[in-house]
C-alpha cells in the first residue's frame, strides 16, 4: 500500500472499546467539516460531516464532536472493530469553497483484537 | 450510482520520462474533478482542479499539469518526471453545484515511484 501515514500519530484500542480520534482545525471561518477514513493501499472515504451551526451529529457507531471556540473536531467511534482500523483524517472547509479544503495529516487507527 | 477509476495503481517510472495518469467518474455529469497528491505524515495537497471541459485551475507552481478531454476524464500529466515527484496521487470528485457543502469522492490513488 502506499506509504502516507509513516509518521502519523497512532491511537491503539481494543476491540470493543471506544476511540476518540481528535482534529485541531485552522481557520475559524471554516463552517463545514468531514472526516474521513483512509484504509492501506485505497482512497479516502467519508465518514461524517458537520456544518458549524451543529456541536454534535451521529452516525452508525460514529459521532462528530465540533468546539468552535477551539478549534476543535473530533471522531467517536463506539465499539470499535477490526475493521476500523485506518487513517482517519479531518477536512475543513472555509467559505471559499470545496476548492479551498484543508486536509489533516491524519490518525492512524490501530484496533487489537 | 457514481464511481471513479483511477489507474494505474501503482507506477514506476525513470526520472525524465513522461506521466500520464488517468482518473473517469461514471454515473454523473459535469463534476468538479480534482488531483491531489497526499504525501506521507501529511494532509492532501490539492494540485488542480477542473469545473468543467477544458477548465484547469492550478494551486501550486510544479512538473505537473492536468486536463480535461471529457466531461467526466480528467488527466495528470508531466513531460519529465522529477525525483520529487514521487508520491500518492489520488483523484477525486464531488457534485457540481452543490456548493461547499459537499463531500469529496476519492478513488483509489496510484502510487508513483520516480527513480
């Protein structure tokens, strides 16, 4: 696969439990955000989003956390599953467009079984 | 439903030789396409962008350029390939007119390896 996420942090859970993957965005006057989830040797694909008029929206087994005041996004898996395991990344998106997305670096997932 | 093909998967290629990478959507028309290049530790970088045929836009100065022949094939091309062009280059689309407010649909990125 390829090799994007050598030096990325990594965040370690047992199946089962919880994770928390945690995103610090930029520009303040991003109002639109996605995460998204990048198995090895594929693209990424979308999880989540979450406009900033929202503090919280929830998928199967996924939930988006947003504190504007921060800065802050983050990504709550529920009973995480081997096949969980990936490079989770956010995206933020300023008022100048999809064209103007700002990619994170990204988490790497790893789930114990 | 959409999909997106991107090929090859991955490339191994001399320096100063030529590239050509080839990314089609199906199922949609007149998407904005996207090339981007994700190198390791890091986050996406976007390198050009296309609203329609023979509609490029460029973000960053480089040995690359893209076009557009079709309505839903775009191309990342470069007449002589650089040592520093090596990386993960993944090809992407969302829907037009949705605004920002719109998810972007990956494929599956091809591997470059320039020696």
């Amino acid at each position: 696969g390829e090799s994007v996420g050598l030096h990325l942090p990594t965040l370690s859970v047992q199946e089962g439990d919880n994770s928390i993957i945690n995103c610090a965005y930029s520009n303040s006057a991003s109002d639109y955000f996605i995460w998204y989830k990048q198995e090895s040797g594929k693209g990424p694909q979308f999880i989540i989003d979450i406009r900033s008029n929202m503090d919280k929206r929830q998928g199967q087994r996924v939930t988006v956390l947003l504190n504007k005041t921060v800065k802050h996004l983050s990504l709550q898996i529920a009973a995480t599953q081997p096949g969980d395991s990936a490079v989770y990344f956010c995206a933020e998106i300023p008022p100048g467009g999809g064209f103007k997305t700002i990619f994170g670096a990204g988490t790497r997932l790893f789930v114990k079984a | 439903s959409q999909t997106i093909h991107q090929w090859p998967a991955t490339l191994v290629q001399p320096v100063g030789s030529p590239l050509s990478l080839e990314c089609t959507v199906e199922g949609t028309s007149n998407p904005n396409l996207y090339w981007y290049r994700q190198a390791a530790g890091r986050g996406l970088q976007l390198l050009f962008y296309s609203v329609g045929i023979g509609q490029i836009s460029s973000e960053v100065p480089q040995n690359l350029s893209a076009s557009r022949p079709q309505d839903r094939q775009f191309i990342l091309s470069s007449k002589k390939l650089l040592l520093s062009d090596s990386g993960f280059y993944l090809c992407a689309w969302s829907v037009p007119g949705a605004g920002r407010f719109a998810e972007a649909f990956f494929g599956q990125g091809t591997r470059l390896t320039v020696v």
